[in-house]
C-alpha cells in the first residue's frame, strides 16, 4: 500500500474529465467481452442441458464438374453391342444366294503413294512427215480421229513428183534403145564384122542405165505411188501430180499442223500418230523409297474420273538422276490401255505395295456391312442350319478386292462373303423399335 500510494504521490496529476472518459471506455469493453464469452459458453453447455447431440457443422458442398459422374452412379460407359440373330429357313438361305468362306491370312503390306500424270508412249509416237514437197489439196483426217496403217492422211500437189515421174520415163527409154543396141552388137560379134571391145562397152553401158531406171523406179514408190502405178507408167500422159501421205502406224491423230492450201517442204512434220493401246505414267519417287521400288515393280493406278477402277502397271524405268529442289527421281510405270480409259496428260495415283513382316486377317469386301455407324459380319451358327450372328469388327485398310480386318475374326474363321446385304436387312427388319 505504501508503495502504491507512493506511486500515485508521484504520478503526474491528469485533469478529471479525460480519467472518466477513460474509465467508462474500459467498462465497456469489459461488458462486451464478458457478453461475447456467456454466449459462447452457452453455446456449448446448451446441448448437454438440454439431452441432445450438438449439430455437425454444415459445410457448403462444392459444385462438381459437369462432366464428373456424381458418387452414387457410374462412370458413363458404351454399352456392349448384344449379339443379334438371324434364323432363315433352307429355301430363304438358297433364295438369298448365301455363301460363306473362311477368313484369309497374308502378309501385312506397306503401301507408297505418289501422284503420277498420263503421258504417251514415246516409241509408239510418230511423226509424219512427207518425203517430197508440196501444196496440200486435200486433208483426210481430223484431230483426234482412230486411223489404221496406211490410211491417207493429206494430199500433196508435187511438181517434184511429175519430175521424178519424167525422169523414170526417159531413163527407161534410154534402158530400151541401149538393150536393142546389145543385141546388133552381139550379132555383129557373131559375123566378125564387131570388136569384143565395143561389145563390152555397149553391155557397161546398157547395165548402168538399168540401174539408174531401177533407182527411179524406187524414188517413185517412196513418193507413194503404188507399184502398179509405176509398172503401168509407159507415156507421159499417166504422169500424176498428186502424192498422198498415208499413217505409218495405227492410233490416234494427236497432233495436226497441216491445212489446205499450205505449202510444206520434205521432212516438215505434218500430223502426229500415237498408239494409246499402252501409256506411260510419269511420277515423282522421293529418295526413302528408292529401296522399296525398282524396276519390274508392279503399280496400281486410280483416278478420280473412274472410282472405282483400279489398272495395274509395271515400273520401266527410274531416273538415275535426282532433282536437287525435290529431292524425288522421275519413275515410269508402263499401263495398258486398250480400252482407251486413259487419257494423255490425266492425273493418277500410283501405289506400291510391298509384304511385310506382319499377318494380317483377310475377308472379302461383301462381307462387310454398316449398321449404325458399325462395321459387322455375318457368322453361322455352329448349334443351328440357317442361323446367323451379327459381329461387330474393326476395318484396316483396303487390299483390291479385300479388306484387312483389325479384330472380330479368327483366322480361318467361316463368314458370309455373299447375301450379308440380305441378313443385314432382315436383322433390322426383325429388331424390335426403339
């Protein structure tokens, strides 16, 4: 106590209304704190009092994604496909035209594509030209038109083929008269009234003209005069002018310079000739595929003007030199064409196939049906004649007239390769509405 007075002899005086302002401040932050402490006591006490259990805390719940499956259900899953029958009778199996085989295994494949374009046969490709100059008369053929060997193609007007013509005649008359002045030689020789030596001038004489005849005459049917026409050819009144240009070889006339009234020089090319039974495809082969195709490999073509027709080609040549820019080698696939599909300058698809290491299951293409965005085959049933099971497989590529499949079949299992389009239908006729 003496202490404490002691203190507050030597504390400093403070005015009295700043000390009771200060006391009734404390007062009432005692009164709250003891209020906020009786609530919380209560809070606890209350439960027991009273009998019952004290609530569990309420805890917002979180929102779950929208995409996660809530705690009573599930995940979301496809549901597996029931296997579907179909029961046929023996004259509906034999009026549907059912067939069945057993899947296929061969070696897997590795398949190169590359773009190629149709070109023509560079030796089966000529170029007419006429042998003799002159004024065209007349045109035979168009653009684009099928001509046998032989046909005439254009008519030339020729002043150097009436010369020829008059040329033959006279060197076949000076033939005649050096012939009748052998045979009085040879006679005067017989009577002693002619030397030896005249006669062996005359008869130097009498065979270089027939030599000098000969030649005329071939010139002559070079020019396309036929050889009845130069056996007949005795006066100058059978001298014709005209020449014709005749197709060297069967094909189509795929180019044409020559018109009517133009006047064309030996050796000017008038029409082009090509054979198109069998074309080339010209295409671009990149240097990691230069192991897999060579020459002698065999090529499949398609092309966007027929779908669904696929020809069959064969490598001839590759290009021993590479494109520096590409980095690809021209290679050239030979294609039969007789049915005239291909046309020159056409674009394909080429596609080299090569086996592989692997085995891959087999079924015709037949066997295959869509049903509601699934592939599925047709099966007999091993306990029932006329029964059929649907089953779902997964497709790989196609291989002509087969399809690889992935999983589904066994190997050598036995599925329907023909009528599956009629068990498809009869399966959806007879499933029950959704």
């Amino acid at each position: 106590m003496e202490l404490q007075n002691e203190a507050v002899v030597h504390e400093p005086p403070r005015p009295r209304g700043k000390r009771r302002r200060l006391g009734r401040g404390l007062m009432r932050v005692v009164a709250a704190l003891g209020l906020v402490a009786v609530g919380a006591l209560g809070a606890i006490l209350a439960p027991r009092y009273l009998g019952g259990a004290p609530p569990a805390p309420v805890a917002p719940a979180p929102t779950p994604p929208v995409s996660a499956p809530s705690a009573s259900e599930p995940p979301a899953v496809s549901a597996p496909v029931a296997t579907a029958e179909v029961v046929l009778s023996p004259e509906a199996v034999s009026r549907a035209g059912i067939k069945t085989a057993p899947a296929a295994v061969v070696a897997s494949q590795t398949a190169i594509q590359l773009p190629g374009t149709v070109m023509a046969d560079a030796y089966r490709e000529v170029k007419v030209v006429p042998i003799v100059g002159g004024i065209v008369t007349k045109v035979h053929v168009e653009l684009g038109a099928a001509v046998k060997r032989g046909v005439p193609l254009a008519t030339l007007f020729s002043p150097e083929l009436a010369e020829a013509q008059t040329k033959y005649l006279s060197m076949r008359a000076m033939l005649v008269a050096d012939h009748q002045k052998l045979q009085r030689t040879q006679q005067l020789v017989a009577i002693g009234a002619a030397s030896r030596q005249e006669l062996e001038d005359v008869t130097a004489l009498h065979a270089s003209h027939a030599t000098e005849v000969e030649a005329a005459r071939q010139r002559l049917l070079l020019l396309g005069l036929s050889r009845v026409h130069v056996e007949a050819l005795t006066n100058p009144s059978q001298i014709v002018s005209d020449v014709t240009v005749p197709a060297p070889i069967a094909g189509v006339i795929t180019g044409r310079s020559a018109n009517l009234g133009q006047v064309v020089s030996m050796g000017q090319e008038l029409f082009v000739v090509t054979d198109l039974s069998q074309v080339w495809v010209i295409g671009d082969l990149y240097e990691q595929d230069f192991q897999t195709v060579h020459v002698g490999s065999e090529a499949a073509l398609t092309t966007p003007a027929y779908p669904t027709l696929t020809l069959r080609g064969r490598v001839t040549y590759i290009d021993p030199r590479v494109d520096p820019q590409t980095r690809t080698a021209k290679v050239r696939v030979e294609v039969p064409n007789t049915a005239g599909r291909l046309r020159l300058g056409m674009y394909v698809t080429l596609a080299f196939t090569t086996p592989g290491s692997e085995r891959t299951v087999v079924i015709p293409r037949g066997a295959v049906q869509t049903i509601s965005e699934r592939q599925v085959v047709f099966v007999p049933a091993p306990d029932e004649e006329g029964k059929f099971l649907s089953r779902s497989v997964q497709v790989g590529p196609f291989r002509g007239d087969l399809v690889t499949i992935r999983s589904g079949v066994q190997p050598g299992e036995v599925v329907v390769t023909e009528g599956s389009f009629f068990l498809r239908a009869e399966m959806l006729r007879n499933a029950p509405a959704s």
